[in-house]
C-alpha cells in the first residue's frame, strides 16, 4: 500500500523543476542515495509518474537489469539478439539515439540501484552523463543508489558522474512531524506520545516507519478518548517485536548475545557489569559493542552504554526467557556483593527478586543492611517495591529491617512505623521481631508518643533474642522515654550507660546508641540552664565523614545543635550547622531541600532575622507533612514560629490555637530541645490575652518549682530583695552572691531559677521573663533571673554562649538598676534585630524623662528601635514606640505600600487587620487606641478604611465576618475564641484603672454584643 509522501517535498521541487528543464531541451542527471528504507525507490516511482502525467517517454529499469531488451522498448530499440560488441549496449544504443535526436519527446530514463549495476552499465552511465554534460537534449536521467554502497567501481563512476555536473541528493531521516504525520497515514489517526516514541526507534527512515506502524496497526492498537492511537501497557505484541528485531537477526551471534545481557540488566549498562556478567574482560568485549554501536543499536554515553531506543531494548529483553533473565540478573548482583560493591548487588538483587528469583532474598537482605546507613535513599527506592505494603513471610519480613531503618535515617518516622509493623503483624523471626520493634519504638519517640515507645522499647529488652544493634537501639529510647526535667542527675547516669553499652560493640564510637547518649546529656546540660557544656556534647557527637551526623535520624543532633545555637543568637553558626553541605547518606539524593529535621530550625532563623514571610511559609511546609512523619522537635518548632509570626503582626488571636496544641505537647514532654521555645511562646500568647499574672500562673502551673509570691502552696519563698540581685554593687555590675555559682563543678553558672530550657529559648527570652515578673508584681524572681544570667556569662567559655549570656545579662541588669550604661552596651551587641530593638526602647524609655539632652538622646534611641521592630516585622512593638515618640512630640509615617486587592480581608493593611481584630472582639475606639498606642481619631480613620474596604456598615457585621473567617482559617479542634488584648500592652505597662484586664475579667456575651452596637467616643456605632 503507498502513502502519502511525507517530508520529501522540497526533493520533490527540485525534480520538478528538472523535469521542466528536460522539457525545454535542458537534459541534466539526478542521482538520490540513501540507506535502505530511506525511500529512494519511492522517490523515483514520484518521478516516474510526473515525467508520464507531462507526456515524457519513461525507460525504467533495475541496474543489474539494464541489458533487457524491455528497457528500451518505449523507444522503439528492439535489438535482433544479444549484442556481443560494446556499440551493441543498451545505454549505448540510447546514447546514439539521443544523439541523432531521433526521439520527438522528452524522455526520463529512470535507474533504480546503481549499487547493483555490472561494469558495462557504469561505462554506459559515464557516456551517457558526458553526453547530456556536452549536448542539450530533452532527456533526465534519475539514478539511485544505497549510501556506502562500497563498490569502487561505483564509486568511482558516481565521482565521474558528479564531475559531469549531476546533482546528487542524499535522503535525510525524516523530521519527527513527517514522521508523526506518516503513522497517521498508517494508523489511521494521530499517535499519541506512546507511539510516537515507540516509532523513533526507525531513526527517521521512511521504510522502517511504515514497517513498525503496519505492524502496530494490527496488533492491539486502540483509539484513545482524544482520538489518537496508543498502545494498551503491556509487553509488546509478537507482530511489532518481531519487526523489531528482523535487523538485528543480520549482527553475528556474539553480538546477539551480547544485546541480550546488556537488555536483560537494563537500558543503560556499565562496561564494568557487561563485563562482569560476561565473565569476560573489558578489552575483550570492544569489538563486540563498536560493532553493535555502528549498528544503530547502541551508543555510548560518559560512562555507559545504552540502547538508543526503548522500543528495541523492550524487544530484545522481552526475547530473552524470563526465567533466563532472573538467573541472569541475581547471578550478577551475587558478584557484585562478593566484590563488595554492594549498590550495584542490591539493585540487580532486587530486579531479580522483583522477577520471581526468590533465592535473591537472602543477598537483597546482606546488601540492605550494609547500605542502610550510607545510601538511605537507594535503600528505600530499591525495597520499597519490593516489600509492598505486606510482607508476605519471614524471609520478606526480614527485608523490612534496611528498609525500616533507611526510612528512619530519612526522617520518614511514619512510614518506618507502618512497615515496622505490618512486619510484626505478618510474623517474623524473633530477631527480626525485636529489630522491627526497635525501629518502632524510635519512630513512635521521634513523633512524641514517649510512653508508647518507653513501653515498646522495655518490650524488647525482655525478648529472649536481641541482636546487639537492637538492643542498644531500645536503651537509647528507655533512656529518652524516662528523661525528665526535674530528674536531670537520672538522665545523665543512663546516658553514661548507654555509651558504655554502645562501645562495647563492635562499631564503637559511632553507633546511634552513642549519639543518642551524647543528645541526652547535651539535653540535660541544656535544661539545666549550662548551654556551654550542652553544645559541647552537641558539638562531639561522631557521625560518619566526622560530621554530627550519626546513621539513624531518629538521634542526628545537626538539628538540636543548630536550634541550640539560634537560641543563644549565634546565627551565623546555626546557618553553617543547618545549611552544610549533606553528610554521605544524602549524597545520592537529587533534593535541593533542606536535610530531614532541618527545616523547622530553618523556619526560626527567618523569624530571629525579621523576615516573617519566609519564616511562615516554612512553618507551613513543616505542618503540611503528616502527622506520623512529623518530627515532634519540628512540630514545637513550626508552631511556635507561626505563633510568634501571629504575635509580631499584631494578631493574637490568630496565635492562640497554635500556643493550645504546643500546651497540650508540653503537658506530656518537656525534654525536647525545642520544649523551651514551645512554653515561651505559649506563656507570651498567655500574656499578650491575659495580662502577666496570667502568664505567671500558667508558667507555675506548668513548671511547679517556679519562684513566686510567698503564701503559694507548694512555691517556696524567694528572698526578699530590693528589685535587684542580691549582692553588691560596683560600678556598672552587680557582684551577685548566689549559692554554688561559677565554681560548680562542669561549669555550672547557678542554679536556674526557672526551667533552663525557657531561660535559654532565644536571645532575648530571658530578659523578657524579666521584664513579665515586674510586671506581675515579682521583682524577686526578675532579680534570680538577672543573677543566674551574670553567673552563667561568667562560667560559660564558650565565646557563643558567653556573649549571649553577657548581653542578656547586661539587658537584664540595666532594666532593674534603670542603667543606661548596661542598657546601651547591649543594645550594641545583639546582632538579632528584635532584641536590639528591645534594648533600644528600654534606653529610650529610660532617657525620655530626663533633662532636655537626655530626651534628645531616648528620640534618637526609640527612634533606632523602631527601625529594629520594622526589620523585624513586630507591628505592635512599633505602634508602642510611635505613640512613646508622640508623646515626645515626634510623629512619623508609619504607613507601607504593597500590592493588595482593592477590596476584601486581603486588601486591609496590617494596621488596619489590627484595629479590626480589636474591634471584632467588642472593644471600642479609646479601648483599641489605648491597646495600639494610637489615638481614638486615628482607630477611627482606619474604621472607616475597613468599612469601606469590606463594604459594611457597622461593627456588628464586622464581628460576623471575622468570625467566618475564624472559622474558614482555625483548625476544627481550636478551643471557642475568648477576649484578646493586643500584645502591645503587655510589655513594661499594667492596664489601665477602669480596664477590663485590670480586673481580670472577660466579658459576657451581653456585655460583648453591647460593645458591639454601643456608639464609639463619637456617637457612631
């Protein structure tokens, strides 16, 4: 069947144009080469017709069937019988024909083959061709001929043939539309993706195209719901592989067999594997793969060799028994193992067991095991499939144990989980029982069920056969599973033991039992209130390729370190920690995202440097991970951050339900690295709706041994001091006189007032507990605070620890003894932006009621401060700084232009989505001025700015609206919304006489729908 002729049509103007050259008495030669297939035969038939359709005389012959009397017969050259002398050639009689000019009409003398012509038909040619070179005769020769033919004969009369000004045409493979467009032709309809790769296996050439299409068309191709054709998965239809594979049957034996093992190990093959399969060395194999390669099969990439197409890979592996192909394929990866390279093993181990070769189980198992710690990710995306989501029994079981293991390194906890056990539900050998059940017990500790993975872990120290590794896995999880904070001389005895156990093993040092004892005692300096002993355990923890880094996640310390060193605002160290480059376990991954358990940390370094967008947007890539894969310190962390977000924008409320769920967390933990963060944010979410006492009396309620009023069950007295730290005073310091101070044995400073962990939870934590108990009416415990801070500046050698300490101290210190020269020294040193804008205001605030100097000095100071809260994102720490500087008759702009919509929620500005909280919660103009350190006219102008933006009338359809949109944002499990105040107010000020916080009450619901609709100091409602 002929189709249509796709992609020729510029050759085909061109022999158009010849043969109205012919016509016209201007005969020339044409001669189209090409590979078999490429459609010269074709191109000649398309010739053949036009030269008829314009009235030529046509001769048309094969090359090795010139000599037939036939070919001259349209000429009315009959010879008498077979000429026996060279005048007596056909070409010759034509020649002498022509040259008499007996012919009346054009003639087209058509020869297809030249590779094939015999030695008197390339002498005939040459005269020919010199003949139309001379003489203008109305005749065009169109010859073709296979490209390398090879013949030197031919090829030295086709070198003639052009010195004589014949044109010669070289078929190009056709362009991927013409080819498209040919299997249409075929097919019937367009091919859909599918096929039009299968059919870039005919490299372009017509013949192949049509032959691969034709065989498609009857084998299974259906019509897709678009209209195109494709081809049902599967393997591929008999028709269609055995047209595949017809040129290969030409390549010698060796070759065939050598395609066959590369296509049974892959597309793609290392010399080395072909090799190794072989049994053969690489230098013996070169002639057998150049000569596949000058085949069109292969090609040869940087490091491998691959089949050029998929299609004829699929062919030649489907050729080959599958029984074949497994014992191949688990043979080669057995050799791999027994040389060590157990990546490779593992991979054609797989691929066997994948096959039905079930005695690859065994070495699939070894090469898991060995590669669990190093390549955590080949390990998941080799077994993974392999195992499903079922074992099917022990010996598949047993795969679990690297794949379980490898997840765990991943920072994946849940799916460990899930595997670890549907592998004991499927039952399993009691070593392997007891390796899964550690594995479970780490991920169960890592997503915070602490009880459940104490339990587990006692479970498996009862077992009767615990393998050493499993068995040190579940010490490590008792001991974390019984750390408590108020029992920190307990966790440091078992984590001595747990090293002791880990380096009686044989992997010494190095063992996720060691790293895990190394976290626990950093954990414990760390709660203890030493941060300088707390980062040297941190710092020492062995991993592989000496970073801290151990094979295991559920015990890697990079995060703990790092959210260590954010806390004591050593950012720049925190960045190198987070942000270095992957230990070896992460080198085989293609990921630009941050390491497992790196990216909460990450997401408070954007909240300490000011920019809360980024701080936001990764607290929510870090929430959006289920929560049985969510790693309990990066679950603290995110919510934290996102409430600290909500504090700093002014929107309180917007903060409560994450401060609820982190409460609900610290009532069962508080041994996290991240637990210290996690109650600041909660006790300043307290503070910000309720006033200091409140925050006081959760903080009590939560950490009983806290310091406070005296006549408090259970709270012992604090002594009584003057506001200040007991002890003499010199110069700009305090010589602090506390029991067990910097001589303590390991450095300790004194002993923490408050828990270490909420004392150490970011640069400026322990200040602003300073700054909450005079607030709350206690300056004995701001004055222990401020004493424990200059104590543990003093002990703490550690440069990042000492000038943390130092600056807080000075902070502190300056705030109670109201010194400006304490005050301004560490408003000179936080490198935070936040806390140097505390400091700032501090000074400013203490300035302001000074002599005319001293004012000049608090307006240049507040000032500083409020660029500082600006970087920093805070709204509400700036709108108390501007109503400070109003008073001092300094007024600024404080309004920014962004991109928003002209009207809805999204078009507010943040002053105004402030004011609309405020107001949403029932409080009137002075009410919200009063919170936002503005003016009533100034709440009043916004008012109007938010009424016209959300196109309501009245504040009781603007409680509606934010009340559904509390609804649409708020998680189903947040608690009903209570009265807020803005957290501006909750920073160095009391509540005003006659303020409902004052009294500490919350208004009832009549008393809220009254505010709502009462007129504001205007007479508006």
């Amino acid at each position: 069947m002929s189709y249509a002729l796709r992609g020729r049509e510029p050759l085909r103007e061109l022999l158009v144009d010849a043969l109205s050259g012919a016509a016209a008495g201007q005969g020339r030669g044409v001669l189209i080469e090409g590979p078999a297939g490429s459609g010269r035969s074709r191109m000649l038939a398309e010739t053949v017709s036009l030269a008829r359709e314009r009235g030529f005389t046509v001769c048309r012959a094969m090359a090795d069937h010139v000599a037939h009397p036939a070919f001259l017969a349209p000429l009315g050259l009959t010879p008498a019988g077979v000429p026996a002398a060279r005048g007596a050639d056909p070409l010759h009689r034509l020649a002498a024909h022509l040259a008499d000019r007996a012919c009346g009409t054009p003639v087209l003398v058509a020869l297809d083959d030249l590779q094939w012509a015999g030695p008197a038909t390339l002498d005939a040619l040459r005269t020919l061709s010199a003949l139309l070179a001379t003489r203008a005769l109305p005749v065009l020769a169109v010859l073709t001929r296979a490209s390398r033919a090879g013949d030197p004969a031919v090829d030295r009369c086709v070198a003639a043939l052009a010195a004589d000004a014949v044109v010669r045409l070289e078929l190009e493979p056709l362009r991927e539309d013409s080819v498209t467009a040919l299997v249409a032709d075929v097919l019937g309809a367009p091919p859909d993706e599918t096929l039009s790769g299968l059919c870039a296996a005919a490299d372009g050439v017509p013949g192949r195209v049509v032959e691969l299409a034709a065989a498609l068309a009857g084998t299974g191709v259906t019509r897709a719901a678009d209209g195109r054709a494709t081809l049902p998965a599967g393997p591929l239809p008999d028709p269609l592989r055995e047209a595949v594979l017809r040129p290969l049957r030409e390549l010698p034996a060796t070759s065939a067999t050598l395609l066959d093992v590369i296509a049974v190990l892959g597309r793609s093959v290392a010399p080395v594997d072909l090799a190794l399969a072989l049994g053969q060395d690489v230098r013996d194999l070169m002639p057998l793969v150049q000569e596949c390669v000058t085949a069109g099969v292969l090609a040869s990439t940087e490091r491998q060799l691959v089949f050029r197409h998929a299609l004829v890979w699929q062919a030649v592996r489907e050729a080959v028994p599958p029984p074949v192909r497994a014992a191949l394929t688990q043979e080669l990866g057995e050799r791999h193992a027994r040389r060590g390279d157990f990546a490779s093993a593992a991979r054609h181990l797989a691929a066997a067991l994948l096959a039905g070769e079930r005695r690859a189980l065994a070495g699939l198992e070894r090469a898991g095991r060995e590669l669990a710690g190093r390549a955590p990710r080949d390990v998941v995306a080799l077994l993974d499939p392999v195992v499903g989501e079922q074992p099917s029994g022990p010996a598949e079981a047993a795969l679990l144990v690297p794949l379980v293991g490898a997840l765990a390194a991943l920072g994946r906890p849940g799916r460990a989980g899930a595997l670890a056990r549907a592998g004991l539900d499927a039952g399993c050998r009691p070593a392997t029982a007891a390796e899964l059940a550690a594995y479970l017990a780490e991920a169960e500790l890592a997503t915070g069920a602490v009880r459940a993975a104490g339990e587990r872990a006692e479970a498996v120290l009862d077992a009767v056969t615990v393998p050493p590794d499993a068995r040190l896995r579940a010490l490590a999880v008792r001991a974390r599973a019984r750390s408590r904070t108020d029992a920190l001389t307990a966790v440091r005895a078992a984590a001595d033991e747990l090293r002791d156990e880990a380096r009686r093993v044989p992997a010494g040092a190095g063992h996720p039992a060691d790293a895990a004892a190394c976290l626990l005692h950093g954990l414990a300096h760390w709660h203890e209130g030493r941060p300088d002993a707390a980062l040297a355990e941190l710092r020492r923890t062995p991993g592989p390729g000496g970073a801290p880094n151990p094979a295991g996640h559920c015990w890697d310390v990079r995060a703990a370190l790092g959210t260590a060193l954010l806390d004591l605002g050593a950012h720049d160290q925190a960045r190198t920690v987070l942000c270095a480059a992957p230990v070896p376990e992460y080198d085989r991954a293609v990921d630009p995202s941050p390491a497992p358990g790196t990216g909460a940390p990450l997401a408070v370094l954007a909240l300490e440097t000011g920019d809360l967008e980024q701080a936001d947007r990764m607290a929510a890539e870090v929430l959006g991970v289920p929560d049985d894969d969510r790693l309990l310190t990066d679950t603290l962390l995110a919510l934290a951050v996102r409430a600290e977000s909500a504090l700093r924008r002014g929107r309180p409320r917007d903060a409560r339900p994450d401060a609820d769920r982190l409460l609900a967390l610290l009532r069962t933990d508080r041994f996290d690295i991240a637990a210290g963060r996690a109650l600041r944010t909660v006790l300043r979410v307290t503070e910000a709706e309720s006033g200091p006492h409140a925050a006081l009396r959760l903080l009590r309620d939560l950490c009983p041994d806290t310091p406070g009023d005296p006549g408090i069950p259970g709270i012992p007295d604090a002594p009584d001091a003057p506001g200040a730290p007991e002890g003499e005073r010199t110069g700009d310091s305090v010589a602090v006189t506390v029991p067990g101070g910097p001589g303590l044995p390991g450095g300790a400073a004194a002993p923490c007032p408050l828990p270490g962990a909420l004392l150490l939870a970011g640069p400026g934590a322990a200040v602003w507990l300073v700054r909450l108990a005079r607030a709350g009416g206690e300056p004995e415990l701001a004055g222990r605070i401020t004493a424990w801070l200059r104590a543990t500046a003093s002990a703490s050698p550690g440069s990042a620890c000492k000038e943390a300490m130092a600056n807080a101290a000075d902070h502190a210190e300056g705030l109670l003894r109201e010194s400006a020269t304490l005050l301004s020294r560490a408003a000179a040193a936080y490198r935070d932006p936040w806390s140097r804008a505390r400091a700032e205001e501090d000074l400013g605030t203490l300035l302001k009621d000074g002599d005319d100097t001293d004012r000049a000095h608090a307006v240049e100071r507040l000032q500083s401060a409020l660029q500082g809260y600006d970087d920093a994102g805070s709204a509400p720490d700036a709108a108390r700084v501007r109503g400070t500087l109003r008073g001092l008759g300094v007024r600024r702009r404080h309004w920014t232009y962004a991109d928003r919509p002209a009207t809805g929620w999204a078009s507010l500005t943040d002053t105004e989505r402030a004011v609309a909280d405020l107001v949403a919660q029932g409080l009137t103009n002075r009410e919200t001025a009063d919170l936002m350190f503005l003016s009533p006219y100034t709440v009043n102008f916004h008012l109007r700015q938010i009424f016209r933006k959300l196109s309501i009338t009245s504040r009781v359809e603007l409680a509606r609206m934010h009340r559904d949109l509390e609804q649409q944002q708020a998680p189903a499990a947040a608690s009903p919304p209570k009265r807020r105040v803005h957290p501006g107010a909750a920073h160095d000020r009391r509540p005003r006489p006659g303020h409902p916080a004052a009294a500490g009450t919350v208004r009832s619901a009549h008393d809220t729908t009254r505010a709502l609709t009462a007129p504001d100091s205007r007479g508006r409602r």
